[in-house]
C-alpha cells in the first residue's frame, strides 16, 4: 500500500506524478508560444518578399530600372554589371537606391531556394532587375 501524506490527502506517488505532468504541460506550452512566435516571423519575411516582388514588377512597367521614379537608361546611377539594382523600403512599400534600415523579422530568410541568415531588423531585400527578369536577395541593411 501507499503511504498518504494525511487521511484526506494525495499520496507521494500521486504528488510526483501531478508535478510532473504539470512541469511537462507548461514546458509544452512554452514551446508552443516560441513555435508559433517563429512562423510568425518567418511568414511575415514571406510576405515582405512578395510585396517587394510585386512593387518591383510594377516599377519595371515604367521603365528598365526597379528604383521608383527613374526611368533607367544608360546614364542611370542603379545601373550595375548585376542589372538595374535597387533596395526595397519596408515602411514605404517602394524601392530605393541605398540600402536602409534592416527590416526582417527573423534570423533565417527565404526567397525560393535560397537561405539567407541574419539578425532580425538587420537585412532588407536588394532587387536586381536584369533584361525584365527580377532576382531578388536578402542583403545587410544600413544599420
């Protein structure tokens, strides 16, 4: 038999048992919060590559430079043996010449196939726009 802490009360048995099922369910619980916190961030990294894609084929209908407001050319100051290059601005939603402050949410970025590693709110997204064709990758902000 199993001796009780008191006539009405749990057993020592049953009080390791309720302790470490307690301790394994907030354990869970925290890794559920850091889990979902991650995707977040890595979904809106996604979602940032996508809209800088978008707002960069947009540009380009005005031009062969992905930088808003310049038509592109030979005498175009974005122009680079890589193509016409160009930086996305998060808060503003258009593309820059000069890289600026980092933007992304989390350590490990995406863009197809490609990993890019960085501190978050360090890389922003560098557009090159290359005869029509758009390659996109995540580079060190201007921090």
């Amino acid at each position: 038999m199993t001796k009780r802490l008191n006539q009405k009360g749990f057993s020592t048995v049953e009080v390791l048992c309720i302790s470490f099922l307690t301790i394994v369910a907030v354990l869970f619980i925290v890794w559920g919060f850091f889990w979902y916190r991650d995707n977040t961030h890595k979904t809106e990294d996604k979602v940032i590559t996508n809209t800088a894609e978008s707002v960069a084929n947009a540009d380009l209908v005005s031009g062969s430079c992905v930088v808003r407001g310049c038509g592109g050319g030979d005498n175009c100051t974005h122009k680079t043996q890589e193509g016409y290059v160009g930086y996305f601005d998060h808060p503003s939603n258009s593309i820059k010449g000069e890289p600026g402050k980092g933007y992304n949410q989390y350590k490990e970025m995406t863009i197809g196939d490609k990993t890019y590693y960085g501190a978050p709110n360090t890389m922003v997204i560098k557009i090159v726009a290359n005869d029509g064709i758009l390659t996109l990758s995540w580079v060190k902000g201007d921090n």
